[in-house]
C-alpha cells in the first residue's frame, strides 16, 4: 500500500508540473539570421589579441626559468608550490569581476541563441526522460491496483470463510463428549458381538461336536460303564480360554480335563493357538496374540 500511495503521488506531481510549466517553455529557435561580416571582424580580432596575451605570458614564464628542487621532502615541496598556485589563482578570481565578451549586439545576440538552443535541446531530453518515467510509473501504479485488487478478493473471501466457521463452531462439552465415547462403546460391543456370533457359526459348520455314542461303539469291549461325560464345543473351549486370559492374566491356564475332547487340544497345540504349561501337562493356556 505505501509503494503504490509513493508512485500514485510521484504521478499526480509530473502530471502537474507539465500541465503548469507547459505554456511557459520557450519557443523553437532557428538560426535564421546571420550575424554581419563586421561583427565576425570583431570576434575574431579579439580571439586574436587573446592568443596574443597567451602567447606573451608563455614567453615570460619561459625566461624565467626552472627552480630547482630540494634534495629532501621533494614531494612536501610539490604539494606546497601547488597549494600557492591554487591560492593565487582562488585570489584572482576574487578580484575578477565578470567580463562581456563583446559589445557588438549581432554577436551578443548569436551568442544568446545559441546558448538558447543548447538549454532547449537539454530541456527537451529531460522532458522525454520525464515522460518515460512517468509512463513507466504508470504502468507500475496499474500493476499495483490489479494486485491490491487481487489481495482485497482474498481477503475477502477469507473473512466470509471465517464468519462461516464461526457459525459452524459446537460447544463441545463434557457432556457431549461423554455421549459420544458411549455411542463408541455401543457399537464397539455391538461389533463384537457380531465377531462372536460369526465366529460361532464358523466353528459350528467346521467343527461339529463328534457323536460320543459312535466313539464308544468304537472302544474295547472292557471298558466301563461309567455315565458319558459331556465334551466341550470348539466354540466353548475357545471362549473359556479367552474369559481366563482377559479376566486373570497373571494365571491364563485351564485344566483341559475330560470334558475337553482331545484331538481338539491337539489341533489348538499343534497350530500355536494354545501352549501347555511347561510343569504340568493337563493345563493348557491361550496364546496372547494381542501383545
């Protein structure tokens, strides 16, 4: 914003400084008039008596001769001769008081034309570079507004986005939260119970319980004739062995007695489901697959 307030007030002065200055800048000037063959004869007799006085100081500074220089400090010498040249020379133009070049009008007046013509031609070059500056500042100052514009369009955009969240922000409360973590919890356990549910008719279609009066059929004829003990579902041994893991950690063992049919126990302990205790062999324990 201030660059642009800086070229915007740079533009606003060049503009007005043309516009004032505009009806006051001289006229073109042409060297149409010819200064007369006496005031030539003139200007160049004083060129010559000029040359004349030159040449009469170059010969008296030619009899005067050299100084010789110290043989010590020879350059403290030259900086102090120096430093009197100046010195007389700052004391003559003191005195000088300014001199017409000539008292002819028609050498006066070419002279004044031409240093009139010089000026215009110095005048003209600056205002050109004026007005390339001004064009190019210009140009700056438009590059500037599309850019401010630019910026305003975002800004603006970002204060609605803005007043739209504010609107849209909820008080999240202790309560709220509380509700939330239990709708969580419900649907955890509603999906766990489908996990259990699937996991049972899996078991179920997969691992049938055996039929005991076929297994006992199949025994020897001197067995006794103790009642049927009866055996444990796949589903119900891998149920008591997860409830012991999650309930007492610290002592997952079950005692795998008779009601646990015993090819299970060993489909579970040759596929790394279950370990054995390592003193007592009856006792069997879930492995902890979720550590």
């Amino acid at each position: 914003m201030e660059k642009q307030d800086e070229l915007l007030k740079e533009a606003e002065n060049l503009a007005r400084y043309m516009s004032t200055y505009q009806h006051v800048l001289p006229p073109d000037i042409h060297s149409n008039t010819h200064t007369s063959e006496d005031a030539k004869e003139q200007l160049l007799q004083q060129c010559e008596d000029t040359w004349n006085q030159m040449e009469e100081c170059q010969n008296q500074l030619a009899l005067l001769g050299t100084e010789a220089l110290p043989e010590s400090n020879v350059q403290l010498y030259l900086m102090m001769m120096k430093v009197k040249a100046l010195t007389a020379e700052y004391n003559q133009w003191l005195k000088r008081s300014p001199e017409i070049i000539s008292n002819n009008q028609d050498i006066l007046l070419a002279a004044g034309k031409e240093e009139l013509q010089k000026v215009d031609r110095d005048l003209e070059m600056i205002l050109s570079s004026v007005e390339a500056k001004n064009k190019k500042l210009k140009e700056d100052l438009e590059k500037e507004q599309c850019w401010l514009a630019g910026q305003q369009q975002l800004v603006d955009a970002l204060t609605a986005r803005q007043e739209e969240l504010k609107n849209q922000v909820v008080d999240f409360s202790e309560k709220r939260v509380f509700q939330e973590l239990a709708s969580k919890l419900v649907k955890v356990r509603a999906y766990k119970e489908e996990l259990l549910i699937a996991l049972g008719d899996f078991l179920e279609e997969h691992f049938p319980l055996p039929d005991q009066h076929e297994v006992s059929s199949k025994k020897k004829k001197g067995v006794s004739k103790e009642p049927a003990v009866q055996w444990l579902t796949m589903h119900e041994i891998l149920e008591i062995l997860i409830n012991k893991l999650m309930t007492t950690p610290h002592d997952p063992y079950v005692i795998a007695d008779q009601q646990y049919w015993p090819p299970y126990i060993e489909m579970l302990l040759r596929y790394g489901i279950a370990l054995r205790h390592p003193e007592d062999s009856r006792r069997i324990r879930l492995e902890a697959f979720h550590q």
